[in-house]
C-alpha cells in the first residue's frame, strides 16, 4: 500500500486536532514548550523494515535560550550518519505542542514518514496546487527521472507549510525537494 503526501497530511492534521492542541499554537514564535517535552527519543525503520539498513531517529533537547528542538538523524546499519537536520519544535507542525507529556506522541507522528513511505511517482509539477521545489542541484530532468523511477520516498513535516523529501541513494539519503502542503 502506497501513502501519499496527502494522506499523511490528513492523517496528521487529524491527530494534531485529536490532540487538541489549538491552531494558535502552530505560531511560529510561539511560547517554549514546557521541559517535559525534553529528551524524548522515537524510532523507525525505512519502509518499516528492520532489515532495512536504515532507521530514522528522532530526539528533543531544552536549548539554554528554553526553545526545544527536535534533531532528525538517520542512520545507517553500520552506523554511520546519512543524513541529520535540527528543527526549533514550535516551527514544525507536528510537534508544536502547548499540551503537556504529548511529545512522544508527536514524535511518533513525525517519523511516520519513514515507515509509511511515498513514491517519487507522485511528485507533483511547478504549477500543481501543492507545489515540488526541487533541491539545490537537481533539475528538472532530474526530478523527471525521479518520477519515471518510481523510488521510494520519505516526505517528512519540516516546517507548517512544507515537507522534505527525501530518497536512498545507495548507501547515502539525498534530499530530492520540498513539497508543499496548506498549513
């Protein structure tokens, strides 16, 4: 079963609201979160396969200026670091969180996109409702190709707007774009 872009987005949306948590809280610039949201760690496999070679790591730290931050780190069987990005938790849709102790479940939320993977079939154009920009040094062609490949991708939340896509490259995790969704 493929799940696209879309699906997640409403799948999110949904628990964000079964989470209660008001729209205002989704505010860049919004209050610190509270220390409970502090040294959480999720996990997931790539595809959800544990013999995937891959697994996609996610864990929150209280900063000294109060903001938490959630740090995305994927890691490959042998240990080494593929790819790794930092994110203030308030600019990020799915773990902007004013309630208390649900953390881990945004967490959980957020790394979806690593077991639920989309296909790069469903890149959509330039002039799409919900736009693909592609990531520095790609080109068109490039993105083209990814489409003809029909690769699997993981196109995780990164900000309240957007998702970031990623693909394996081999061993490696290249970025591929940015996909835009309403926020």
């Amino acid at each position: 079963m493929t799940i696209t872009l879309s699906q997640l987005t409403a799948t999110s949306l949904t628990a964000l609201a079964l989470l209660a948590a008001p729209a205002a809280a989704f505010q860049k610039g919004s209050p610190p979160a509270a220390s409970d949201d502090c040294d959480h760690v999720a996990m997931a496999h790539w595809g959800g396969d544990p013999d995937s070679g891959l697994v996609a790591e996610a864990v929150t730290i209280c900063g000294e200026d109060g903001r938490v931050r959630a740090t995305l780190t994927l890691v490959a069987s042998d240990g080494e670091v593929r790819f790794q990005r930092q994110y203030p938790t308030d600019e990020v849709m799915l773990l902007a969180s004013p309630a208390e102790g649900d953390m881990p479940t945004r967490l959980d939320y957020w790394l979806a996109a690593f077991t639920d993977l989309d296909n790069t079939t469903h890149i959509p154009g330039e002039d799409a409702e919900f736009p693909f920009y592609p990531a520095d040094g790609l080109t068109d062609a490039d993105i083209n190709a990814l489409r003809d490949e029909g690769r699997d991708m993981a196109c995780y939340i990164q900000g309240l707007e957007s998702a970031n896509c990623l693909v394996r490259d081999g061993k490696d995790v290249r970025e591929i774009g940015v996909w835009l969704f309403p926020g």
